[in-house]
C-alpha cells in the first residue's frame, strides 16, 4: 500500500503554505503577541475555504476529511500562525456535527467565517480543585481553564461527565490567562448561572472531537519543528566560525541529523492518525493518544537542539526561535500532557 498525499490534497497543502508564507511572516506574529488581533489572518483563511474544510456541504461547508485538516494544522504549525484553527475549524465542527440538536445554523456560521467557537475541555480531561463546572439544569455554574481562544463568540463547555454544552461568549466573563505561547491565546471563563445548551450527554461525542484535536495539535507541533530543524540547517550553513560554516563540523551535523531522524518519521505517525479517525475508527483513539504524546517528546527535542545549534542567537527575538519553541511547549500541554495520554491509551488497551 502507497500511502501520500492525493494531488488535491498537495495543492491545499501548497495553497495554505504561500499564503502562510505571504502574509503572515514573523512580524505578524510578533504583532499579535505584543496585542494585536488575528481577524486579518482568520479572514484570509476564511476567503481560502479553511473554516468549512471538515462542514458538511449541506451546512455550507466542504466536507473534507481530517488528513485534510491535518495537512493545514502542520502548515500552521510551520508559520507559528495566529488562529482559532484547531477549537472553531476542527474541534467545534466535529462536535457540533454530532450534537444531538439542531447545530446547523452556527455550522453554517463557521463554513463562512462570522462565528468563532472556543473549547473548554479542561474540567473532563484532569480536574482541578481550583476550577470545576457544575450543572444546574439549563445553567453552568465555576470555572474552565485554558479555554481556547480568547476571541470567540461561543464556547464548547465539558464537564467532568463528558457532557457537552455550548455557551454564548456574552453569557459569561473571561479573563486573560498568562501561557508561554504567545502566538495563541487563552482565557479562563466563568460561570454565574449561565444560560447553556447541552449539545450532548454523549462521552463518545466529546471523545470524537478530543481526539481529532489532539491529532491537529501534534499536525501543529510537527510543522513548528519542521519549522525549528529548517531554521538550524540554515543557520549552520551560514554561521562561520574558525573560517567555516559550523554546519561542517561534526558534532553540529550529528545535532541536525538527529533532529531530522526524530521527527521525519512523525509524519507518517500523524497522517496515518488523521486518517483513522475517518477510515480505521476502531483503531482511531489509541493511535491519537499515541501520536499526540509522541510528537509532544519530538517537539521538545527539536526545539532544544535547534535552539542549542543557534548558540546565544537562538535566545534573541532577533530570529524568533522561541515563538516555535513555546508553541511545541504549549500543545504539548493542550489536551492533555503526554503522560496523561500514555495512561489514557493503557486503559484504552485494558492495561490499568
């Protein structure tokens, strides 16, 4: 079996690269860390149809499959890009799709870009004794932390039971969070009897769009390694001391090779995890946690060497290194830290 990316799929994925490398460069990043917004960013991948890509076609969307969201996580990844990519193009649509009442108004939203919808799974993936959800008919009552996107205009809510509920942004109040990631921002959100829709009393539903976001956070982290290991390999090329580039020395050549054995074949690993969440359902939530702790030990590896291959200009926001850095950090805990989701994967298997 020949396993690789359809000539579609190559073209989303060269499509999504040009734009990434046109308009969102490194000062854009810099922008939005220092306070800026991502509304130019999100509208111009609005206009290439990136929203609608997992919407089914009868809700305005384009109803692809997650490989083909995976392919657009990695180039994300690659231009540490600002964006709700992961919680309102992936997470969201693959919940709300499942939702047992009608969602088809806000999917129809999201395909065209005029919604945003935040995730806030914190409470049903590790409890917190400074943060718990509590349901009250209709109504939320506590704290999420580490909501996903700080600008969206509803927020998918789970509780410690797996419940889904779907509350509007102006319903409740968030609050800036402090992360190493400035590239993506998180907020904690609170709730005072707020109005909630339960979108689903179905732990197999929340499970579904936990799984497909842990495979695009790996997809994010693989293209900021990429991303990081690209960078090193240029720099040694050009960096020159004793009167030679320092990617001619030994020690520097074993340091990039590494990098490129490690995470080369990650590729296949989240490729292959996207597309069983459509194609191998019954193989398709332990090859997610598989492939999310996995890329999250890569990541940190890549993102030590490569910083490590820079010498004191990999400390510098003069290159930027350290947006990749902190990116491959923060999904690392997203959703889970790798060694939750190696234990979650042992009871998959039966094993605890």
């Amino acid at each position: 079996m020949q396993f690789g990316l359809s000539e579609e799929q190559t073209l989303l994925q060269d499509n999504i690269k040009r734009f990434l490398n046109d308009q969102v460069p490194l000062d854009a990043v810099r922008a939005y860390a220092g306070g800026g917004d991502d509304a130019a960013i999100w509208q111009g991948l609005t206009e290439l149809g990136i929203p609608a890509l997992l919407i089914e076609e009868s809700h305005g969307g384009i109803g692809l499959k997650p490989l083909d969201a995976a392919i657009v996580a990695e180039a994300m990844g690659y231009a540490v890009a600002p964006g709700p990519f992961i919680s309102s193009a992936v997470i969201a649509p693959t919940a709300l799709s499942l939702s047992s009442v009608d969602c088809s108004e806000l999917l129809e939203a999201l395909a065209v870009g005029s919604a945003r919808v935040g995730v806030a799974f914190a409470e049903a993936i590790g409890r917190r004794a400074d943060a718990s959800v509590e349901t009250r008919g209709n109504t939320l009552t506590g704290k999420s932390l580490f909501a996903l996107d700080a600008e969206a205009d509803h927020y998918l809510v789970a509780d410690h039971h797996q419940h889904l509920y779907l509350v509007a942004a102006d319903d409740l109040q968030r609050e800036p969070l402090t992360t190493i990631d400035k590239s993506r921002r998180t907020v904690s959100l609170q709730y005072r009897d707020t109005p909630a829709t339960q979108i689903s009393d179905n732990p197999a539903v929340f499970n579904a769009a936990l799984d497909i976001g842990r495979v695009m956070l790996a997809a994010d982290t693989l293209g900021a390694a990429q991303a990081m290991l690209d960078q090193a390999v240029e720099y040694a090329k050009q960096r020159e001391q004793f009167n030679r580039p320092i990617g001619s020395f030994q020690a520097v050549k074993h340091m990039c090779a590494e990098m490129a054995a490690h995470s080369e074949p990650c590729r296949a690993m989240v490729w292959y995890a996207a597309h069983a969440l459509s194609d191998v359902p019954e193989e398709a939530r332990l090859t997610a946690c598989h492939t999310k702790a996995h890329l999250a030990e890569v990541g940190k590896f890549v993102a030590k060497t490569a910083t490590e291959v820079h010498g004191g200009m990999g400390f510098t926001d003069l290159l930027g290194l350290h947006y990749w850095f902190k990116r491959c950090g923060a999904n690392r805990q997203w959703l889970g830290a790798p060694e939750l989701v190696r234990e979650e994967a042992a009871r998959i298997k039966g094993l605890v």
